[in-house]
C-alpha cells in the first residue's frame, strides 16, 4: 500500500488537470483514444425505443391521406415518417433507461431478450398488416376523388422496402451527425466542462450542416434549377406560332419582342382565342381580343416590366374594353387557359387580360423565395390602377384580378391582404386554390362564422365573399350577394391549400366533421406523421381528375359569370361555356 501510495495520484486526478480529467500534456492522446471509440456510434445497435417508435411510424404514416399514392411516393412518406419516430423512440427509450438507472430498476438479460422477441413479433406483424390494409384505404381514397379504385398489389409490396432504404439512409446521416457532434465535444472537453462542450458541439454542427445544405446544397440547385428553367424558357410550345394580331404581344406592331415573352408567354398570347371561334359561340359579332405579357426579358426590373405591359395595354386599346382582367402568374410565368379565357367568350371579345413573368422557376421553387412574388404582383396591379383610375369612371372597363396557387398569394399581398382594399379597388377577385402562407385567406378562415366548415367557411353572412369547390357552394348562404365580388375555389383534398407548418403538432379544422366530400372518413390526425403526409400529397396534387386537387377544371368559368356576367348571360350560357372550356 505504501508503495502504491508513492506512485503519485491516479491518472486524471492530480493538480493541473483540465475540467475532463487530462493533463494539458496528454489531452491530444486522449482525444486520439476517444476518436478510435467514436465509430462505435454509427456500429451501435438500435435500442427497442428507437425500433418500436420506427415501427408506429410506419404504420401510421399508410394510414389515409388528401390523395392517392403511388407505391414508391408511399415508401418514400414511410421512410422519412419512420426515420422521425426512431429518432423519436430512441429519445424516449434514453430517458426511460435513465429514469430506471438512477431507481436502479434496470431490467436483467433475460427480460431484455423477452422484451426483444415481443417487439420483433408485434412489430413484424403489425407492419404486414398495415400494408395490406393501407392498399384497401388507397382504394377508398381513390374512389373519393374520382379514380380507379384499383391498387397493384405486386408494386405495393415494395413499399417497406423503398421505407427501409430510406428510412435507413436518414437514421444514417442522423448517426454521422451524432459523430461530429461528439468529436468536436472531445476535442473541446479539456478546456471547457463537458456539458459545455457537448452544447458548443451541437451548435456547431448545427451551424455547418445549415450553413451547407442552405448557402451551398440549395444555392447551387436553385441556380441549377433556374439556369436549366431560363433555357426552357427560351423554348416556344409545339403549335404555338407568333400573333399577327395587333391586339396580342409579341405580334409585329407591340413592343414587346416574341423573343422577350419567355415560354409562358408566348403560349399565354398564342392561345388567344379567335374572333371567329367567339363568334361562333355567342352567335354575335365579336372583337379581337386584347392580351398583353412581358416577360423577364422585357426589362431587368419588376417596376419597369410592369410599365411596359401598361404600355401595352394602352397601344392595343386595353383600357376601352368593357373587363381589363389583372392575371397573377404562377411561378415561371405561366397563366392557366382557365383564368381568363372565359372572360373573353363571356364578353364578346371585348376584354384585356395581362400578365407579368418575374420568374423562371415553377410555383414549387419558387415558392422559397415568395417574397418576389407578392412584389411582382403589387408592381404590376399598382402599375395598372394608376391609369385605369384616371379614366373616367363612366366608360373605364371592370378590373377584376385573377391569381392561382401562389399567384393567389401575391394577389393578396398588392392589396396588403386586406379584403375591404382588394374590394374597394376592383370590381372583382376570383383566387384558385390558395396557400396557407395567403394573409387574407388565412384571416377569413379565421373569423368564419360558427357552424361552416374550414372547406366551405361562410365569412360576413357571404356578403361580398364566398368559398366553393363545387357550383352549389357559390350559393353558400343562402343570403344576399353584394358586389364587388370575391371567390375562392378550395378543393377540399387540395394539398396546396391545407398544408402548412402547424401540421406538425396540431389538429386542422378541415379534418372537422362534416368533411369535404372527397376527404376520406377514414383520414386522422396524428402529430408529426400527419405534417409528412399531407407533405408528400403535394408530389402529385395535380395527378388527379379536375375537382380534386390542385386542379379546378371549368370552376373559374361557373365563378366568373357568378361574379361579372354580362348584360342577358344566363345559367345555360354558363353550361355551354363550360362545355367549350373542357374541350380546350
């Protein structure tokens, strides 16, 4: 003993030592010795928490969603769901077993081995039969929006696998994370308290692997992206050939280029309908329609592309029309056939649509970066009031606005999201399947009256707004309707309209009773599993039949004549109309 006791103090314990224990001479070696265990993290074996809680969540996330599924979009929810609740699970498993550590209630091995063999049959048979269940639910879900109820069962077996892979990859990169956290923790522990460390560890990966994925991954795609979508732009669609009308841009007398119009574009003024083709619907003389678009081509500025459509409103006589529509694009510029179209069959041919691209990639990017899209829409709906006001109010034309998905959303924003704005400047909006990030949208839903569903809410007793997904609903309450109008097309399985962050943790009012019809009785609501679902449903929210969706089909045309009809238009003009719309 007393030699023992010559020896010194342990290793670790004498004077000089840092908060971990290493003298400053010998830290460098043990962190080299800490860093040799580090691989143990990624080689570490699944604990029953984290296998359980992967298992629930793949169970749950086949449950029911807005839409259809196909098998690999399926296995794709699950593996990401998945990868979330072993996450989750493992969490939760630690904190039970340091609950039981500290009351010294660990259980023995041979419980251990038991607990193991429950879990493995609970979970292997639960995950069998909630796949073959899921393909009935798809089949319901399928029926509700107007599909084949038929799901291949072949495929739909590959879904568990397509969610192993990729749940497998997450759990992964969760691992590899975990790893640089710790070696950065061990690098730092002889100088500061481990617990300190641990935090600067987590800041830190935290702050690179944002750093990367957002300044260098996502920079360099959207760059992609949009470098890729600028060369599709400069592209004409088959059967789309330049205007010789005056009435249209990019034909020889407007002062916008062919070139200048972009893609969108020049499919937006190349579908014009004919004089000809009007008058054979209404049986009437017609009048060449007037559409005017400039695209990012046309000029490097928002302010200055919103000018020269003014411009050319005024060259092709747009403001002695009897309806000036404003039409807020989509993204890459694009202007659904359905938005405007109606208008100028409804009108005779006495009407001006305009249009503005600000910029080449679709909704979906763009959507990151929607700011540009509220300035777009505010620059160009302000450009157009500011002459359109100075007309004389006896003979100027009705200027009604149009915006779709996002386009809705900047329709919104030119008029501060404010309704009593939007209405007191035009003579009507018509906005189609909106966001959940649209401020006026989200204020009406709000402050429904008590008793109408999130879907199909009734605001102010219907007074000047209105919600439909269907013709009926336009007539929701059944009230006065008071001019100006405004309407919102909703699909009630429209992933676009109802996903949204809060999805995460909390129960959406659209999941109330009564639903939307073509939401399926059997969809629930479960934290987190619902926000990836919902999530996923926006892959293929215009894969399904018009009416479901993010698609609308001939709806604009039922909500333009509810709106702005014309002197004499009846309700079979409508349905004609509607015909025509469906065939083009």
């Amino acid at each position: 003993m007393a030699h023992a006791s010559s020896a010194g103090p342990a290793p670790g314990t004498g004077p000089g030592r840092g908060a971990s224990g290493v003298s400053g001479g010998s830290w460098v070696r043990a962190w080299r010795q800490r860093v040799s265990k580090q691989p143990r993290v990624v080689r570490r074996a699944p604990s029953g928490g984290a296998v359980a809680g992967a298992c629930l969540f793949y169970c749950l996330s086949l449950t029911p969603s807005l839409l259809p599924r196909s098998w690999w979009l399926q296995g794709l929810c699950a593996g990401i769901t998945g990868a979330i609740g072993y996450g989750l699970g493992a969490a939760v498993g630690a904190g039970v077993g340091f609950v039981l550590g500290r009351l010294d209630r660990r259980p023995g091995a041979r419980v251990r081995r038991i607990g193991w063999g429950v879990l493995a049959a609970v979970a292997l048979l639960g995950m069998v039969a909630i796949t073959v269940r899921s393909a009935h639910w798809q089949s319901e879900v399928r029926r509700a929006v107007a599909e084949s109820p038929h799901v291949s069962w072949w495929s739909w077996w590959l879904v568990p696998v397509v969610a192993l892979l990729v749940g497998g990859v997450l759990v992964l990169v969760a691992r590899l994370l975990r790893l640089g956290t710790g070696l950065v923790a061990h690098s730092l522990s002889p100088l500061v308290p481990l617990p300190v460390a641990y935090t600067m560890g987590v800041a830190l990966v935290v702050f690179v692997t944002v750093g990367v994925v957002q300044g260098f991954l996502l920079s360099a795609a959207l760059d992609v992206a949009e470098s890729a979508a600028s060369l599709t732009d400069s592209g004409t669609p088959p059967g789309i050939v330049r205007p010789e009308l005056a009435t249209l841009s990019g034909s020889p007398a407007s002062g916008e280029s062919w070139d200048s119009l972009g893609s969108k574009g020049r499919e937006f003024v190349g579908e014009a309908p004919t004089r000809a083709g009007i008058t054979a619907f209404t049986g009437h003389p017609a009048m060449d329609p007037v559409r005017v678009y400039t695209g990012l081509r046309s000029a490097d500025t928002l302010d200055g592309r919103a000018a020269k459509a003014v411009a050319e409103l005024v060259r092709t006589g747009g403001f002695d029309r009897k309806v000036l529509a404003v039409l807020a694009t989509t993204g890459s510029g694009w202007v659904n056939r359905q938005s405007g179209t109606p208008l100028e069959y409804m009108y005779g041919g006495d009407s001006a649509l305009v249009a503005m691209q600000y910029s080449y990639l679709p909704s979906w990017v763009s959507v990151l970066t929607e700011d540009e899209a509220a300035d777009a829409g505010k620059a160009l709906f302000d450009a157009v009031y500011a002459k359109w006001s100075t007309l004389p109010p006896t003979s100027r034309p009705k200027l009604v606005v149009y915006g779709e998905s996002l386009g809705s959303y900047a329709t919104e924003e030119a008029f501060g999201g404010d309704l009593a704005t939007l209405s007191a400047r035009t003579d009507g909006a018509l906005l189609v399947g909106p966001t959940f990030d649209n401020p006026m949208w989200q204020h009406l839903t709000e402050e429904r009256e008590p008793g109408s569903p999130a879907w199909r809410p009734v605001v102010q007793q219907g007074r000047t707004v209105r919600f439909a997904q269907v013709p009926s609903d336009l007539a929701v309450p059944d009230a006065p309707w008071h001019t100006p109008r405004t309407v919102y097309l909703q699909n009630g399985s429209d992933p676009i309209v109802w996903w949204s962050p809060g999805l995460f943790l909390n129960r959406p009012d659209w999941l109330d009773r009564p639903r939307a019809a073509d939401v399926s009785s059997a969809m629930r609501f479960y934290p987190v599993v619902t926000f990836w679902q919902v999530a996923c449903d926006l892959v293929d929210a215009n894969g399904v039949p018009p009416g479901h969706g993010h698609r609308y089909g001939t709806m604009p045309t039922t909500a333009w004549a509810a709106m702005i009809p014309p002197p004499g238009w009846t309700a079979a003009d409508t349905a004609r109309l509607k015909t025509l719309m469906a065939g083009l």
